[in-house]
C-alpha cells in the first residue's frame, strides 16, 4: 500500500495501529528491503508506535481513575496512584 494512500496514524485504533507496525516490521525482514522506501517505513512506524503509546497512556488513566472511584477511602486517608492494584 503506498504512503499516500495510507489513513492518518491519529485515525487509527489501536488495533489498526498495531496491525501496521507488524505488517512493517515484517516487510523490514524480507530480504528484499526496498532501499528507497526503508525511511518511510521506519518514519511510518515511528509514528504509529507513538500513537500506540499515547493511547495505551490514556487508557491508562482512564481505567486508573475508574478504579480510584470504586475504592472506598477510610477517613482522612487519600490514596495514591501506586496503591491502585494495576
């Protein structure tokens, strides 16, 4: 698939995401590398395994303050982010 014809990263799930980087990394592994495209499809991975991380950071705090909800806090006591059990 061409670069041009590629979906932005920002419009991506994180599945599609994940997806590509494979497909990248795999396509990296053959022995007929095109010299000529190696940049762009680093550079494109790049960019994808950002947007992975960004999402995997807000989901993250998402669920941690979902869980920070649940919790009951005895009086007087305020938990921090390292006592939510993930």
């Amino acid at each position: 698939m061409a670069a041009s014809k590629k979906k932005p990263v920002k419009n991506l799930s994180f599945g599609e995401a994940v997806t590509e980087v494979e497909e990248i990394l795999s396509g990296l592994e053959d022995d007929n590398v095109d010299i000529d495209k190696l940049g762009e499809e680093v550079r494109r991975a790049v960019e994808l395994i950002q947007v992975c991380r960004d999402k995997l950071e807000k989901t993250d705090t998402e669920v941690r303050q979902l869980v920070k909800g649940l919790q009951a806090p005895a009086a007087g006591d305020t938990p921090d982010q390292e006592d939510v059990p993930f």
